[in-house]
C-alpha cells in the first residue's frame, strides 16, 4: 500500500477525527495570526503618536528602564534646537490623570507648550478664541471627548480643581484621538515636574541625510551624557512595553497551539 492511499484511507474511514483535527489546527493558526496582528496593531498605535507630527528623533533619559516616566531637562530643548540639522524640537511631560467626576481613570495625558509647533498639527474640530482661554485648561482627542461626554466649555475635576475643556482635537494617532493635552507648565504643576519633561521630539530638516542624523545623535549625546537620542523607528521598536506585547502574543499563540 502506498503511503498516499493510507493517508487517504485514514482520512476518509475516520471523518469525525480528520474534522476534528482540521478544526483544531485552523484555530490554532487562527490564533497565532490573531495575537501577532494585535501586537502588531499595539506598535503601530505608538508609533503613530510621533509619526503624526513626523518625528525623526526622540530623547529620553540614559538608563531608564521605563523611557515613558523618564525625566530629561526642560533646558535641553533649546540646547538641541540649536544644533545644525535640527529643524525644531519640542519636550512632551506624559502622565496619566482621571476624570474625576466622569469616572474614567488612567487617562494618557499630554503636557505640551501653549505655543509648542506639536498643537499646530491637531486638526480642531471645536476650540475657545485664545483671548478668552481660562487659567486651567485642557483639551480632549475626540475619542475621549465622546467617551465622557464633553465639549467646549465644559469643566472636568482632577486633583479636586476644575478645569475647563478648551477644545476638542483629531490626530492621525488613535492613541492621541483618546487622550487629553494641557499646557506643559499645568501639568508639571500637577504632577511635581516643574522644569522636567518626560521626552523631546526633534524634526531634522528634510535635507539630512542618515549619515548626518547619526552625526546628530552623537551631539544630542554630547550635550548631557545622560540624553539618551534614538531614531523614531529604534525608539518605538526597543520600547519594553512593545516587546513585551510582541512576546506575549508569541507565547500565547504557542501554548494555545
């Protein structure tokens, strides 16, 4: 007998276990496809936070285990801005905060500049004039806003103190689209930052070639040892939480298989 006819045999003499092990390997496969593409989606998301305002480079503190509560000083915007080859740079605070009042805890919230070039690239959907901007303010993504039902206007209570909501943003980064920004200097209030950031975005001019942005990295560097400078991509991709995601997705998918 060949071994092709006994495969043959074996598959239709025994219909019940060949379904049942057809199932059982295409939910397998299914799974492994399913977890990878939601890791994938997990990095896409973070990488689009920098990728909406084409960022090329971002600095962080050297050795932090965790580079989105690191801590880098406000003083070292300027001192890269001045650097040849830079276009802008900008300091980003991260923390996370919650609506008090909405019940909705652990938002992603933004400390940026009032006049920062990172708002430039909001696309706003509703926003006060500036003469009438109240002291403490914020602004929602989208997402967000329509979450927690408010609008312009409106206040929400964090830390016990009302803050009106200024305006209502749309981002090409979903993860954006959920978060709120205030101004850099309120939320290094809130947070007990004052004159820290968490990172800086930096926007090389279009002419620089990668030769030159690897001469930039090693500058950025120079300034303060402890300036750690990545590319946009190296960040993202040797982000702890980014692998982590990667490799939980591949020992899942393993042991379900």
């Amino acid at each position: 007998m060949r071994f092709t006819s006994l495969i043959v045999k074996n598959l239709t003499r025994r219909p019940l276990r060949a379904a049942t092990t057809l199932v059982a390997l295409t939910m397998a496969v299914g799974s492994v496809v399913a977890l990878r593409g939601i890791a994938k989606g997990f990095t896409e998301s973070f990488a689009g936070v920098y990728e909406s305002h084409a960022i090329d480079i971002v600095v962080s503190r050297q050795g932090t285990a965790d580079r989105l509560s690191s801590s880098v000083s406000e003083t070292a915007v300027n001192e890269i801005q001045q650097l040849g080859g830079v276009q802008k740079a900008a300091g980003v605070l991260l923390e996370t905060l919650s609506l008090e009042d909405q019940q909705v805890f652990g938002v992603p919230t933004l400390g940026i500049a009032s006049e920062s070039w990172l708002r430039d690239d909001f696309r706003w959907r509703d926003r006060l004039a500036e003469a009438t901007m109240p002291e403490k303010r914020l602004s929602l993504g989208i997402h967000l806003a329509d979450r927690v039902g408010l609008s312009v206007g409106k206040t929400a209570m964090i830390f016990e103190e009302l803050y009106v909501v200024v305006g209502i943003f749309e981002s090409p980064s979903g993860w954006e689209n959920g978060s709120i920004v205030m101004p850099l200097d309120q939320l290094q209030e809130i947070s007990d930052r004052n004159g820290q950031v968490t990172y800086i975005d930096v926007v090389l001019n279009r002419d620089v070639v990668a030769d030159r942005a690897g001469l930039i990295l090693e500058q950025i560097h120079s300034i303060d040892s402890r300036l750690h400078a990545m590319t946009t991509d190296e960040f993202v991709g040797t982000d702890t939480r980014m692998q982590l995601a990667s490799a939980m997705a591949w020992m899942t998918s393993v042991s379900y298989t």
